[in-house]
C-alpha cells in the first residue's frame, strides 16, 4: 500500500504565468522582494492583462496600478484562483 501523499503545494500551485488575458487572482505568495514592493504582496488582487509567450514580459493589474513583469519573476508569485 502506498503511502498517502502529502497535500503539498507543489502540485496545485499556479504562478502568474498561469493566468490568460483576462483572468485575475489572489496572489498567495512571492518572494522576490523588489515586485512584493511594489504592491505584488500576497493577498492583492491581481488581473492578467496581456501574456503572450513570445515576449519577455507580462502585464497585469493590481489595484489601479499597470506593471510589466518579467516572465522569469512572474514565475516565481504563486497564485490561488
């Protein structure tokens, strides 16, 4: 019998980069310091504005403020829908 499996968040976690033109999240953490300064703080509602793969940065929302996100920090702000 196999044991059961953690209920780690490995499996079910979403980042940024998961989100279509139009969809919006709850960001549930973030550790990069600089984008959590900027209003990227888990808790704050986030919509996915424009996130095409053929280009290096995604834009979202968060409150009334735009940002341009790197692909590789958008990938590191985990997300719950």
């Amino acid at each position: 019998m196999n044991a059961p499996r953690e209920s780690g968040a490995a499996s079910t976690a979403r980042c940024l980069l998961d989100l279509r033109d139009g969809e919006s999240a709850v960001i549930r953490a973030n550790n990069d310091r600089k984008s959590t300064e900027m209003g990227l703080f888990p808790g704050a509602r986030v919509e996915m504005f424009r996130n095409r793969k053929s280009e290096r940065s995604v834009i979202i929302a968060a409150d009334d403020a735009r940002f341009l996100i790197s692909r590789a920090i958008a990938q590191k702000v985990e997300i719950a829908t």
